[in-house]
C-alpha cells in the first residue's frame, strides 16, 4: 500500500482540516495556522518550485531556525518531487556546510534571513546551485537570490493557469521507496555521512512510534530541538501530523542565545503536552528548578528534597513493580504535590505529561529527579539510520535504566562481533530489520554494505534484551575499553558518573586499548577548581596551586576506588589509573561533539594520541608531571 509523506499529510488534512497544525510566535502572541492553511501555503509554494524548474529527485537543502516554513518549506519540496538535506543551523564552519551541499548535489537551498551569511560565504564554490530561496526579505539580492514571497507569487500563477490535477501529479506520483531527506550524521570519521530516507521509512516510523505512547489531535508540543534532527522530524511533526496535533516552535531571537531564553517562556506560553529532550537539555530544566526552589529560601528547600525523597520512594524505579507498603505514602505524595510540585509544573505550562528522551543515555538519577517532580523523562532509543525510532519507555512501561520497550513491528537480535546471534539477556551489538531501516548512505556504498546487511541495520550501539521484553543499551559495541586480556567493558557508564558526580570534572574519555591499565583525558571545571583552591589560599596561578587541584582530580577518581564513596559501582580494573589534563574543552567547533552533544571519541582519540600514548611511559604515568602542570596553566 502506498504511504508516502504527501499521503500522510493529504490525509490529515481531510480528517482534521480546522485544528491547528502550527503555533508560531513572531510578534507578542503565537498565531494558530490549521491544517487547510497550512496545505493552501505547501500547495503555492509546491507549485511556486515547480515553477522554478524543480524536477522529481532534485535535492534541495534547508538551512533554518525551527519555525513554520521550515515544515511548509520541506512538505513543499515533496509536492515538487525533490529531496530534502536539512541543514543544522549550528554548522558554523564553511567547510561542513559546503561538504554537505556539494556531496548532496544540492540544486536549490532554502535558507532564513539570519542564516543567509553562511551561504553567501561558499555560494562562489556552489557550481550546481541554480536558486537561493531567503524566506526574510532583504534590503538586496546577489546574484541566484530571489525572496520567498515571489516563489508563492509563481506558485499562485501556475495554480491560475494549470489545473490542480497537474500540480498535484507529481506529489502523488511519488512511491513509497522514493528518496524524501538526505540527513547528514554528526560524523565520527572526517567525513559525515549522508543517511538517506525514503518516505515509507517515515511513514512506517510514524505508525511504529505510536505504538509505544497514545497521542490524540487536542496534543500540542513544542519542539526545541533543531528541525533538522530526525527525531524532532518523526516524533516533533510528522507522528503530530499523522493524529490531528499541534506543534509549536520556538520564539526565533536574534541571536542563538536569545532563542535560547525564549525556551522556558514560550513552555509557558504553549503548555505543551510533552517534549522532546536530550540529556544536556535535561540538565539545564534540572538546574533552573533547583535554582528557582533555592531562592525560595531554605524551608522549601527542606520541603522539596523531603518531598522529593518520599515521591521517588513511592514511585521506585518501574511503574510495573508492586508497591507493598510503600502505597502508605500515597497521602504523602499526595501532599507533596499539592504544595509544592505542582507549583514547579506550573511553570512548564502545567499540562506537561512527559518528556521523552533521546540522543544519549539519560542518567538514573536525572529519570528519578523528574519523576519525583511529577513530569517523568522517558529514555528512548534511536538513530537516523533507523529514522529514527527503535524503543523508548511511557507512560504504560517505564523502567530507569532502559530504554524501553520495542516499536511494532520491527525485529531486534543481539550479536557478538561475528554477527551471530547471542541469547536472551547477553550483551553484544543491537541490530534491527524492520521497514524504518535507511535505504542506505547517499553515494556511499562502501559504508551502506558495512551498517545494512541482508536488511538488517547494525547500530554499532551495545546493549541487551530482558524476558520483560526491555531493552537496555550500554554504550558504543565499537567504543569498547579492551584489557591486554582481552576483556571488554562499556566505558559510558563511568564516563557519564565521574562527570554527574563531580563538580570538578567537566567532560572525561577513558582508553584502553589491550593495554596493561585504563587511562582518562580530562577536561577539568576551572572555576570550581579555582573556588576550592582560594579556600586553601591557593591558585591555579602557582604551581603549588596546579600541584593541588591535580591531587584534587585524583581524589575525586579515589572516590570509586577501594575505600570511597562510591566504593563498587564500578570494577575497578576499568578504572582510569592515570589522566591527562586538557587545556581546552571538547566543543562542537572542535568536531569533539556532535550536535547530539555526544562526545565523538574517534576525533578525540585522534586529536590527543601523543597525550594518550605519553600515559602508558613511566614519566606521563606520574600524576604531577609536566604536561598536565602545564594544562592547567
């Protein structure tokens, strides 16, 4: 049966053609646009395209900030026959971009005004660029520019002039096996590569992820994460799309920081249902909450973390585990609610239901803090090569570790490093078939034969499957610490530790390679070291001050050793005995983070090899020695 894009999108339309499909705030309020407004707009600027000259399987890429033509923007391109590579806006460099426009064969760009810049930087080296779409109007036009609204101006006369019949031929021709997006992967090698997929895999992903969480048309949600990620595609617009829902974007400021400050009152504003997150995100609410409840003074203060303490008591760790006696706290959290968390959810709009998360392995302890305050943080599982998908815990089946239960229908085995399939709670590679799997990477048959194979999608992802049919996932199956035994050991779950638990630490990476001992890059947190030095009378100034802030780090690493704190959590041979101290954080400039804020540890291990190698000699092995004094400069 065929059920691409424009299918979904035309169906929606008929069942719901009055709701509102989009909330944009431009000026003090956010507008409503319904579905039929928003067809009338995809429609004119559909026919304004093929106007223009785009022909069924022409690529068009799309750099803007989340907003409503961003959405009309990509469906347009569907009713054209083209295929979108969505751009993110936070690809700063000139080289990234032009990497993507030139590999993806990018024809026409739509771009926002803000955004423009980047694409006048490298137009003079985009050969096969024929038009530069600006959806905000300009003072002036270079050359191959021309504004949005003279686009829709084409797209009104050629709606005039042919039938409608005409126009829409080309959408309903599309099949389900037709390219609909190219999305380009952060990139753990030097090049990124180019996920393409067809518009059944959206289409499927849609009916799979609804399978795990009931959404009806009265929803709304506001997605903060950036358009172009295949997860805000899916579960932001697409599967709102598909029921009859609402979905917001963020409040466009002027400057990246300033959408950033919208974030919390557009919440307000909008009351969304649920949304989207990523850990980082997470840790920002985290922080806000705490802040705001601390500048209440310190008898709410009291109040929220008793509150907290009983709620995450009563709740547990599962929603399915039997409660026994501690349903006689219920009273309590009853309490608790009334008085206190409640008035937190207020200022997410108070009808928040849940967060779900993905892009990174969400820690327990940031899963229990959220139940506590009544608005539960779902860990998911995906990738964009799975469109992206694959698990995630609700509000039926949540369990904090997991990433919950399996999207239907799709088919999941666990193997070892030869492919072959391993039993039922062993841990191996996660490999996935099913119809949201990728049709491949774009002029790159090389790694499409390596990641797809007879079907079946290898994750390169870690994990297992229980008998409660969850599935949990512990790290990369590539990114594994091997001993000079050759033993193995996930280094995620340390990594994720020494940073949440310790001010000190602001990033870590563990190595080993079939080495004698684990090692660690650190990138410390100089403020916080610099606070603990002062009350020494001490400073990262002297070299007696970097001698203590070095003894500092290692006590917090002490911390999971023989005789800490945190004694067992986790073997110690994983452990890092040494660490080198880097100067200079990993960022997204430096290519150290992907734009999913995960740590990319093959650049890492590239960029540091000297300071990783000098670890396993018995000068680079000594805690005080001089390139780490020195980093510390």
């Amino acid at each position: 049966m065929k059920k691409t894009l424009v299918d979904l999108f035309e169906t929606s339309v008929r069942r719901y053609p009055n709701n509102t499909f989009l909330l944009e705030k431009t000026g003090k309020k956010f507008e409503p646009t319904t579905y039929t407004q928003v067809k009338e707009k995809v429609y004119r600027l559909g026919a304004g395209l093929q106007a223009l000259g785009v022909k069924k399987g022409d690529t068009m890429a799309l750099l803007s900030e989340g907003r409503n033509l961003w959405i009309i923007g990509e469906l347009a391109m569907f009713y054209a026959g083209a295929i979108n590579v969505p751009l993110s806006i936070k690809l700063e460099e000139s080289n990234d971009l032009l990497f993507r426009l030139k590999h993806g064969d990018v024809k026409y760009i739509m771009v926002s005004g803000t955004q423009l810049k980047k694409i006048r930087a490298i137009k003079d080296q985009l050969t096969m660029v024929e038009k530069v779409i600006v959806f905000d109007a300009q003072e002036e036009y270079e050359d191959k520019e021309m504004p949005l609204s003279e686009v829709m101006d084409m797209g009104e006369e050629f709606l005039a002039i042919h039938s409608l019949e005409l126009f829409l031929s080309v959408g309903r021709s599309i099949k389900n096996d037709d390219y609909a997006t190219i999305t380009y992967t952060s990139g753990t090698t030097a090049d990124p590569k180019g996920v393409v997929l067809t518009h059944r895999n959206y289409t499927a992903n849609v009916e799979q992820a609804l399978t795990l969480v009931n959404i009806t048309e009265d929803w709304r949600t506001l997605i903060i994460l950036p358009l172009d990620h295949c997860f805000a595609h899916v579960v932001g617009f697409y599967i709102m799309m598909s029921v009859g829902a609402t979905v917001a974007t963020v409040q466009v400021g002027r400057t990246p920081l300033e959408s950033l400050k919208n974030i919390p009152l557009n919440i307000k504003e909008v009351r969304p249902h649920f949304i989207l997150s990523v850990p980082a995100l997470a840790k920002t609410f985290k922080k806000n909450i705490e802040q705001g409840i601390h500048a209440k003074g310190k008898n709410t203060v009291r109040l929220f973390n008793i509150g907290m303490k009983v709620r995450q008591i009563y709740y547990g760790e599962s929603n399915r585990d039997f409660k026994g006696l501690r349903y006689l706290l219920k009273p309590l959290v009853w309490l608790f609610d009334k008085v206190i968390f409640s008035k937190v959810r207020e200022n997410f709009g108070g009808e928040l239901r849940f967060f779900i998360g993905g892009g990174a392995l969400l820690d327990k302890d940031l899963q229990k803090f959220y139940v506590g305050v009544g608005m539960p943080m779902y860990q998911g599982y995906g990738l964009s090569e799975a469109t992206p998908v694959i698990s995630s815990n609700g509000p039926g089946l949540y369990r904090f570790g997991s990433s919950g239960k399996l999207v239907k229908p799709i088919e999941l085995k666990i193997c070892d490093s030869e492919g072959k399939e391993l039993p039922l709670g062993e841990m191996g590679e996660i490999v996935v078939k099913g119809e949201n799997v990728m049709a491949g990477y774009w002029k790159n048959p090389e790694s499409t034969a390596e990641t797809v194979r007879d079907g079946y999608l290898y994750t390169g992802d870690l994990g297992y499957m229980t008998k409660e049919g969850l599935l949990y996932v512990k790290g990369r199956f590539k990114s594994l610490l091997i001993s000079s035994d050759g033993e193995k050991y996930s280094p995620e779950g340390i990594e994720e530790a020494l940073v949440e638990k310790s001010r000190y630490i602001d990033q870590v990476m563990l190595y080993n390679n079939q080495s004698a001992y684990t090692t660690a890059v650190i990138v410390p947190n100089r403020d916080q070291l610099a606070r603990k030095l002062k009350e020494q009378g001490l400073s990262l100034d002297t070299e007696e001050g970097r001698k203590a802030a070095l003894l500092k780090l290692e006590s917090e690493l002490n911390k999971y050793k023989k005789g800490g704190e945190f004694e067992g959590m986790f073997p110690e041979r994983w452990l890092p005995s040494c660490f080198a101290v880097l100067a200079e954080p990993f960022t997204e400039q430096n290519g150290m983070i992907n734009s999913t804020m995960k740590m990319v540890r093959g650049k890492v291990e590239k960029a540091y090899a000297e300071r990783i190698a000098y670890m396993y000699t018995a000068e680079g092995k000594q805690l005080l020695n001089s390139q780490n004094l020195d980093a510390l400069k």
